[in-house]
C-alpha cells in the first residue's frame, strides 16, 4: 500500500507548501468562483442556448434553476477560496479541459453536456467527502447531491430526445463528441501529480480508477437510452 499523510487541515492551520501548491492547483482547475470572469460567462451563454433550443418553458424554468445551483456552488467555492489564497478570487482562470469548449448548437449538445460533465463534477465532490481539507469535505455532500441531479436532469432530457427515431439518430450521432470528451475529463492515467494527490488525501483514487468507476455508470444509462457505446479509446486525447 502507497504511504498516506494521516493527517486533515482545517480553515486558518498552516498548510505544508506541497499540500498548499496542490489544493490551489485543484480549486484553481475548478474555477467556480464569483469573480472568475470566464465562469460567469459560461454560465451567461448556457441560459442563451437554453433560451434558443429548449423545447418548452418547461425546460427552459428548469435550466434556469440548474444555472441558480451552478451560482450557489460558485458562492460556496469563492468563501473556500478567500481563506485559501486571496489572490485568486478575483484571477480570470478560464476552462482549461477542452470538453467546456466543444460546441454547444443544440438541445441535445446540451443535455450531453449536463450528463456527462455534470457527472464528472459529482465524482470529484464524493472524493471530497474524504478529503484532509476538511472545509471542502464538509461542503461536498451537498455539491455531489446537487451534481448528481444535474445529470439527471441532461439524462431525462435524452430519454425525450430519444423517444423518436430522429431525435435518437442525432443523440447517437453526438454521442462521438461527447464520450470520448468525457472519459477525458478524468485526465491522463499517467499524471506524475497523482501520488502526491493521493499522499495528502486530496484524492482517493487515481485518475483511471476514477475514469473506470464513471465509465461503468454513464454506459448503463447510455445503453439505457438504446444508444450504441463508442469504442472507450477513439478519438481520446488523454489516454
């Protein structure tokens, strides 16, 4: 078994310059803070598209209260941020992963988006709950609840979409950008800063182990749908 640091950290205790470099580097990646210009932005453009492609008021009431929770998160991480480095509360950090950046042209664009990244922010906050930082292991239960339902949210779409043979026929088809964009979010199996995560209990679990677990999940729901699994390696930028 690797060596583990058993220790936890709590608002105002001094933090080791690894353990600090690392949890900055983490909330950093994660972006959701009140003064990060480009998440507040991204979030703008979800209720236009909303707005364009939502079939109903239904859906578009429903989006907007998605949009309210993604702004309660962002509240939540911007206090954890203050304590934890003020100069990056107000740092302009935009979506690094290439998966927040694909396009977004419809309904269904949408929905994938909800159910996959939605998801991957749901296994990252059940990390959390064990995690040494203490302040954000006490707000990942609610992060993970909330993220998880996102997801289901994009999923009770899809299951709309794919009641009829064409919306079912465009969900498969944009089921190749998306999949593989997915299982990416996770990172490289091969991520020299994954041992060191895992010594200072930030993570629980490597970034293949975590692929895997989510792997296991999504593809029960896609094969739900009736949607015809992508091979897990194609078109893959982080393997």
């Amino acid at each position: 078994m690797a060596e583990v640091c058993n220790r936890t950290f709590d608002i105002g205790d001094p933090l080791p310059e690894e353990y600090r470099d690392l949890l900055v580097r983490m909330m950093t990646h994660e972006g959701e803070r009140t003064g990060n210009l480009s998440f507040m932005l991204f979030f703008a453009s979800v209720l236009d598209n909303a707005g364009k492609y939502a079939p109903h008021d239904d859906a578009k009431l429903i989006m907007a209260g998605y949009v309210a929770e993604e702004m309660k998160h962002c509240i939540m991480f911007h206090r954890l941020v203050m304590e934890l480095d003020k100069s990056l509360v107000f740092k302009d950090t935009p979506f690094q992963h290439y998966a927040f950046h694909l396009s977004r042209d419809s309904w269904t664009d949408m929905n994938f988006f909800n159910l996959f990244l939605d998801l991957n922010g749901a296994f990252h906050a059940g990390e959390w709950r064990n995690s040494t930082y203490l302040p954000l292991a006490r707000m990942a239960p609610i992060i993970e609840r909330d993220e998880f339902g996102h997801s289901d949210m994009g999923y009770r779409f899809l299951q709309e979409t794919c009641k009829t043979p064409e919306g079912k026929a465009e969900a498969q088809e944009l089921l190749y950008k998306w999949y593989p964009a997915a299982l990416d979010t996770f990172g490289t199996s091969t991520s020299k800063r994954t041992p060191r995560f895992l010594y200072w209990g930030l993570k629980t679990k490597t970034n293949e182990e975590a692929r895997q677990d989510y792997k296991r999940y999504v593809d029960k729901k896609l094969l739900a749908l009736g949607l015809t699994l992508p091979d897990e390696k194609a078109n893959r930028r982080f393997l």
